[in-house]
C-alpha cells in the first residue's frame, strides 16, 4: 500500500491576523488537494515568473546539453517542476535512448506533485526518479545507487546566497557527487555598483528626513537614529525602475566568486578599494549576480540592471551583462549605506569590506573607512521596518496629512481615550504628544512588546508620558472593557498599517473595519473613527512585462506545462473558462507601464458601521491609446468626515503595493470616440467584497 504524503502549509486570515496551518494532501490528480487556499499560496510565488522567463530556460537548456556529453547520473537539487530534469533526460536520449539516470530532488510538497504532473504529461515519470525532501537528508546507498556525475540546480534568490546555495553545495559535494563533477551553472559571480540616489537615501535615513519635515513628531532621536529603520540586509528592488534617480558613482566590480564544480567555503571576505569616477555622496551599493553556466564561458545569465551596459564599453562585460525581458523572481539587491551616505571625490578610492557567510553577503564601511559615518545602534526597543515602510514615515506630505487629521479628531475632546488598532507607531505618539490629557491604548499586534520599549526610548523626546501609554501586544479580538477601565473608546484610530501585510493586496488592510466591528460594542455614541472611509480605485493599464511573466504555461523549452498553470496563477492567456487571481505589485516597479484612463472609483468601505458585504460598478472610459493588459486597483483612506484628508495608495506612490487584475488577452483600446474597428473605448468594472474572507472579486467587461 503505498505511503501518502502530507505537508503543513502555514496560512494568515488577513482580516484577524491569525495564522494557521493546514493540511497539505494528494489526490490521484497528482496535484496538491487542499480548499482555496492552494491557488493563493501558489500564485504567490515566483515559479510561474520564474517558468516565463525565456532567457533562464534557454539558457539552462544549452548549457545542460552542451555539459551533458554521455550517459551519466544527474542530480537536480531543488527541482520545483522538474524543469532542468527533463532537459537533462532528453539530453540523453539524443546521446541513446534510455541511457543515464537523472534523480529529482525537492522539498515543497505541492511543487512535487505537480512535478509528477508535469513528468507525466511529457512521458519521463519512468526517466526522472522524484525524492521528497531536502538534499542533505539523501544518502548513497540507501537513496542514490552511485554518485552523481553531474549537478543541475538552480537554488538561487536575487541575493545568490539566500536559499542556502553554500550549504546545500557542501553536502552535495561531501556526500552526493563524484570528484570533479560537471555543474550547471559552473561558476556563480557577484558584482557590485557604488550609487548616489536620493530615492534610495530616503528608504533608509528615517533621521534625516525627520530633521527636513521638522513637523514636531520624533521617530528617531539624537544619538540613536537608528532605533528605527531598516535592516541591514541585502534588499531586492528592481533597479531598472529607478534609472532616472540614481547616479552611478563608479564602474561595476567584482565582489565575491563561487565555484558550483567544487566544495565553497562558508565564510569569505575581502577588502576593496573601488575608484568613484565623479563626486558625489555612495547611499547604496547596488548589487547583482552573472550566471556561467557552462564550463567554457559562452552562455551566461545575468541579473543586473540594464543601465549597465550604458556604463561599460568593454565588449566582454556587455556580452556578460546584456539584457534580457523584464522579470519578477530575481532582482538585484539595494544594500544602504551608513546614515546620509559616504562623500566621496572624483578619483577618490573608496574602501570597504564585503563579507560572506552561509545565505548572505554584507558590506562594512567603518571598519576599513576612518572617514567614513559611524553608525549609532540601539538593540533596546529597535524597530525594523522595510525600506517603502521608512520612506512612508519620512515623507513631508503623509506626515502633515496624519498630523492635521489627528489633531481635527482631538480637538475639543477632554481627557480622551484613544485606542490604535493597528502597528502604527506613529499615531501613537501623536496621540500622546497633541493632547497632554489624552489616554493612549495601542495594540501594536505585530510590534508587540518591541514596540512598547520603542515607544518608552522616544517618550521624553515627544514630550509625553508613558503613564498616559498602554501598549497591548495583541490583537483585539483579546480587547475587553477591563483592558480600558471600564470606559468606552472615544477615538478610534490607525493608518491602517499592520507589519506583515507590506507584500499583501491592498484591501486586506480592511481588517482595521473588522477590528473596528469587533470593538464595536465599547465604542462611544460619539466615537471618531480614522480612517472613516476606504475608497476602491481603479486604472486601466497597459503593462506587458507583467503580463508576459504571468501568462499561461504552455511549452517551456519543448516541455509541456500546461497542466500546472491554474494552480500556479497564470493570468494571461487563460482559457475562457478560468479566472486570473489578483496579485500584489509595486506597479512602478513593473517594467513597461502605461496609464489608459483617469483614476475612477468602484466602491466604498464605510467603517462607521459593521464589517458588511459590499459591491460596486464603474464605467472607466479609456482616455489614451494603447493595449489595456488589466486594472491596477488599490485603497484611498478617507481620514476625516469632511473628506478633506484623504491617503492614496495608488500608483503615484512608491510605499505601496497596488493589486493587479490581468485580462486573459489583452485588448486593444483607445480614447472614448475615436475608436478603430476592434478597438475598445470603455469598461465596465464590478467589485464585490466578502466581509469574512477579505477578498475582493473583480470583473470586467469592453465595449
């Protein structure tokens, strides 16, 4: 009788903040068997990206049939579909039909079964021996008959290291492959770029921008400005997007190299010294990876970003560095620099140290710079938040539209009792520090106890009182009247943000109106809510980078992938009867994008009453020509009754994550009135929200 497999699959109820674990099964389909929960935590990912990229898999397929020259045993670490396997496969056959062995190793349950799927469908279930498991949990002997001759992997993220490439190379090596093997890829090399950005200042100087606004309202404070801000890591970002605000300071440099034919070592370093070829102030380094992935050095892949090839006339870097479509699963990576950056010279030679351990690559500019900004650190009650989270809390316009907001709502009110539902720091403080008789109770459900010691480091710098402060640590759902000494709420407050939810759709920041409801029956008569309304925008778009990358699977190099394109979220290119999910994007981060309408509004959120079901209809009407690939949709916060006050988090802003809707086919459209045979001048577009699972179903239709 044979075993049934079954994994854990963790999953967050957006509107209570609860996480939960569910089962993860299989059915005879061969395909994960859990409810709607399997679409979401899969079109999550980054394999459909990953599995659209033309450039990646046409390149793994010429090196691995250049690499595999006769019958041997292939070893595919982290096979996901098993792609690289089935390249491997052919590739012997083409030498002699059923030579070879190709073994299969991959640790996400669901991705196994459809493996087994796609293995199937394309007639090489009998050629590819499939393991459920991590690579270091493989013995020869017991699982593998011999050793592998030859390593097919690609256990990469934007930062190179962060899947645990070192490790699973050194147990691969130790205990899995022969002396000497053949590896696709062959040799891995991480490179470097100096860079002045003031966007990119702004995702990370939360100090600086405080002293700019100079608005009353203190985060930070004189000698640890860095209780708040980002941590220091590498952080992916697609550069592309922000050609027009950074300024290269110096040409791009070799920082560390990795061999995948031989054993890696777990911790590196080196010191460099690097000319800036103008004057200017280093606020990052901007970092990214080529891909050798044959042993002669003619195939490549890279991922930096395209302007590289602006900056470099040498014809072997361009080969190494020349573009490709624009993709979503690996990015470069951003690593700020201390404080307001490093000044630096024409000709000066900057110094450095970058480092390497495990899963990651770090740069050190104190130690080997006497010149260069130490950094001040604060470990008792330091938040760190991501780069858009610091930008957002530095920016002038948010901060004195939450201040005015805040201040409408207190004034005239003695001795209130303000409670915020959400992580928001800086309502907190705002509370306090704008009425000296206010009682302040904050649940700071994902901060938690980091965010009361925050809060007690920056008190006397605001001006307040923490014996006027109560910070909870939990959600409200645990909220009763003798956590508020028996008094009803008399403001309600929050921004919304909650920590976690950063790479989540927009409208699962409703769990602020459940919240709300939750509390609804110690709310005062009179009780103020902020926000008092959610709006939901909507654009019509055009974006074929994305829509290329999210498009249904049909053959990937000659493989058939059809079968795993729904539970994988496919959007474009659907049959009729499927329907796309929405997906969280930072559409200015989206490669190509075109704005084909104004701004419109489809429904409201009112969250002066109970968390209820909702709908609404719009008619957008296209307002410039072009291909519309879907809708970008996203909250507007209304913060006070006057609707005076209003926090957008559309397009136009870089703190936010919108939520896209993909057409299955793109449809060419042009402005209302002067349309062309085949063309569209407008759509009609219908939401309904579900008040007990947060989701929002979007429907579209052309005329």
């Amino acid at each position: 009788m044979a075993t049934r497999e079954v994994a854990f699959q963790q999953t967050l109820d957006p509107l209570t903040g609860v996480s939960e674990w569910i089962v993860v099964d299989d059915g005879d389909s061969g395909v994960p068997e859990v409810e709607n929960p399997k679409k979401s935590f899969l079109s999550s990912t980054s394999y459909l990206d990953m599995l659209n990229d033309s450039f990646r898999n046409r390149a793994f397929h010429e090196a691995i049939k250049k690499t595999i020259k006769c019958p041997s045993h292939v070893l595919d670490i982290g096979a996901g579909t098993g792609l690289l396997s089935m390249m491997a496969a052919r590739a012997m056959d083409s030498i002699g039909p059923g030579e070879g062995t190709v073994s299969a190793c991959e640790s996400y349950l669901p991705m196994v079964k459809m493996m087994r799927r796609v293995l199937r469908v394309n007639g090489l279930d009998g050629r590819v021996r499939v393991f459920l498991g991590r690579s270091d949990e493989l013995e020869e002997g017991r699982d593998l008959q011999l050793r592998a001759d030859v390593l097919v992997s690609e256990i990469l993220d934007s930062e190179l290291l962060g899947e645990g490439l070192i490790p699973t190379l050194q147990h691969a090596h130790d205990k899995l492959l022969v002396e000497n093997p053949q590896t696709v890829p062959h040799r891995a090399t991480v490179y470097g770029q100096l860079v002045e950005s003031t966007s990119l200042w702004k995702m990370h100087d939360l100090h600086s921008s405080e002293e700019e606004a100079s608005d009353g309202v203190h985060l930070t404070t004189p000698g640890f400005e860095k209780i708040i801000g980002v941590k220091q890591q590498q952080h992916p970002m697609h550069c592309d997007a922000l050609k027009d605000m950074i300024k290269p300071l110096s040409d791009p440099f070799k920082v560390f190299e990795f061999d995948f034919w031989k054993r890696p070592e777990s911790h590196g370093e080196t010191e460099l010294q690097i000319k800036a070829y103008r004057n200017g102030r280093v606020h990052a380094i901007i970092s990214w990876w080529v891909l050798q992935l044959d042993d002669e050095g003619t195939i490549f892949y890279s991922t930096a970003p395209q302007w590289i090839s602006d900056y470099n006339n040498q014809g072997e870097l361009t080969s190494v560095f020349g573009a490709k479509d624009w993709c979503d699963h690996w990015k470069p990576c951003i690593w700020f620099t201390p404080g307001a950056g490093l000044h630096v010279n024409e000709d000066e030679m900057v110094q450095f140290q970058a480092t390497h351990n495990d899963i990651s690559i770090s740069y050190n500019f104190n130690k080997v710079n006497p010149n260069s900004q130490p950094e001040s650190f604060c470990t008792e009650g330091q938040l760190m938040l991501s780069p858009e989270k610091i930008a957002n809390y530095g920016d002038k316009h948010w901060r004195f539209s939450m201040l005015t907001a805040a201040k409408n709502a207190l004034q005239g009110k003695s001795s209130p009792l303000c409670v915020i539902v959400d992580d928001s720091v800086f309502l907190t403080i705002v509370s306090a520090s704008l009425s000296q008789t206010s009682n302040v109770m904050s649940t700071l459900p994902g901060l938690q106890g980091n965010g009361a010691k925050f809060l007690h480091s920056v008190a006397d710098t605001n001006g307040f009182s923490m014996d006027r402060v109560k910070v909870l640590g939990r959600r409200v759902t645990c909220l009763t009247m003798d956590d508020m000494h028996r008094r009803k709420v008399d403001i309600l407050f929050a921004e919304p943000f909650y920590r976690g939810y950063e790479g989540m759709l927009p409208w699962q920041n409703l769990r602020f109106w459940k919240e709300r409801t939750l509390l609804d029956s110690i709310l005062s008569e009179d009780v103020t809510i902020m926000p008092c309304k959610g709006i939901l925008k909507a654009s019509a778009m055009s974006f074929p980078d994305l829509w290329r990358s999210r498009r249904f699977l049909k053959s990937v190099e000659g493989f058939d992938h059809s079968a795993v394109s729904e539970i994988l979220g496919a959007c474009g290119d659907l049959p009729p009867s499927l329907e796309s999910p929405c997906l969280p994007y930072f559409i200015w981060q989206c490669g190509e994008i075109k704005e084909l309408s104004k701004v419109f509004s489809v429904m409201e959120f009112d969250f002066s009453k109970p968390i209820h079901a909702c709908s609404g209809k719009t008619n957008i009407r296209f307002s410039k020509p072009g291909v519309c690939h879907g809708f970008a949709l996203w909250i507007d916060w209304v913060m006070d009754e006057k609707n005076s006050i209003v926090i957008s988090t559309g397009p136009d802003s870089k703190y936010w994550k919108q939520g896209v809707k993909l057409l299955s086919q793109p449809v060419p459209v042009n402005a209302d009135g002067s349309c062309s045979p085949g063309e569209s001048g407008s759509s009609e577009l219908e939401a309904s929200f579900d008040p007990f699972t947060a989701e929002l179903k979007i429907t579209s239709s052309f005329s």
